[in-house]
C-alpha cells in the first residue's frame, strides 16, 4: 500500500470523525451518521488495503 492511500484513509477517517462530531454538538442526527458511515468507509478501505499488502508479502 502506497504512502498516499494511507494517507487518504487517515484523512477520510478524520474527516467522519469531525462530521461526527459536529453533528453531536448541533444535535444533528444525519450528520452524526453521516461522519460515523464515512470513518466505517475509510476502515474498510484501510482494511482492504492490507489484505493487499499481505497477498503481495
């Protein structure tokens, strides 16, 4: 896995992690899950990423 797809998961992680909690503190439902459906997205993405890495290993 290359630096820039690490970096690009830790980046979507953090942003979920924002919209989480900004949607937390407007008391904003949608955009509560919309930050916890996003930082499961770059989780699978990173997930994915080293099940490649360890196919190539």
């Amino acid at each position: 896995m290359g630096i820039a797809d690490k970096a690009d998961n830790a980046a979507d992680k953090a942003a979920g992690k924002a919209k989480e909690a900004a949607g937390k503190a407007t008391d904003d439902e949608r955009l509560e899950a919309e930050g916890r459906s996003e930082q499961g997205t770059a989780s699978l993405k990173q997930a994915g990423e080293n099940v490649k890495d360890a196919v190539k290993g």
